[in-house]
C-alpha cells in the first residue's frame, strides 16, 4: 500500500510541476488514447505511468548517483542534491520516450531543475497530510 501511495503521491507531483511549468508536459500515443476511451484516462494513466518509473529510477539509480556525486554535493552545501535530483527526472523523461506514454521535458537547466523544486515541494506537503505509517 505505501508503494501504491508513493506512484500517487509522484504521479499527483509531476501533474503540478507540468501545469505550472510550461516545458513540461505528458504525451501520449494515439493508440493509447483509443485503447483507454478518452484524452483525460490516457492523461491519468500517462501521469501514474510516469509517477510509477520516476519512483523506480529514484529507487536504483539514485542512491550509486548520490554516493558519486557526495565530494561535490559536500563543497556546495548540499545544493548539487538539486542537480542530482534533476538528472533522475531528466532520466525519466528520457526512459519515458520509448514508450507510448512520454515525460517530456524541453530543457535541463530550467525546466527540469524547476521541476525537481516543485516536485520536491509537493511532496512534502504531501508526506505532511498522508504520513508514511511504516515509520513512527
């Protein structure tokens, strides 16, 4: 249940980063939007997708990213994190675009870094209001 929670929680995540920043958006196959009956399901279905493999690549790739890249997040406070947690989204997107449901994300700089603050943001509120029940 708490993984199911987590797609949630990042799918709901990335939907606020794409409707605020306008580099970022969801696309999807025609064929996926006849096979699910509508624009809006294959949305819904595009951003779960998408909450699903950007939990996956934080789960593998992040922690041997954050471990090579502690020298640098070190000297500069801690604000690299930002940068390695761009990458990952970068990453996502760039996983994304073989499938039919596609993160797309125009520029790293801003669009993806921006991103990763928003998504960042969200998140936390959301673990305020729904707590993780396997910690306490």
């Amino acid at each position: 249940m708490s993984f199911l929670l987590r797609v949630l929680v990042n799918a709901l995540a990335i939907w606020v980063a794409a409707w605020i920043l306008p580099g970022m958006g969801i696309a999807a196959d025609p064929s996926v939007v006849s096979a699910v009956g509508g624009e809006t399901a294959a949305s819904v279905l595009a951003y779960l997708f998408t909450g699903l493999l950007f939990g996956v690549v934080n789960a593998v790739v992040r922690p041997v990213l954050t471990i090579l890249s502690l020298p640098i997040t070190c000297l500069t406070l801690g604000l690299f994190a930002v940068v390695v947690n761009a990458a990952m989204l970068w990453l996502t997107s760039w996983l994304s675009s073989f499938t039919p449901l596609r993160l797309e994300i125009d520029s790293f700089l801003w669009t993806a870094v921006l991103a990763t603050l928003i998504i960042g943001a969200v998140s936390l509120v959301m673990g305020w209001i729904v707590p993780d029940r396997g910690r306490g």
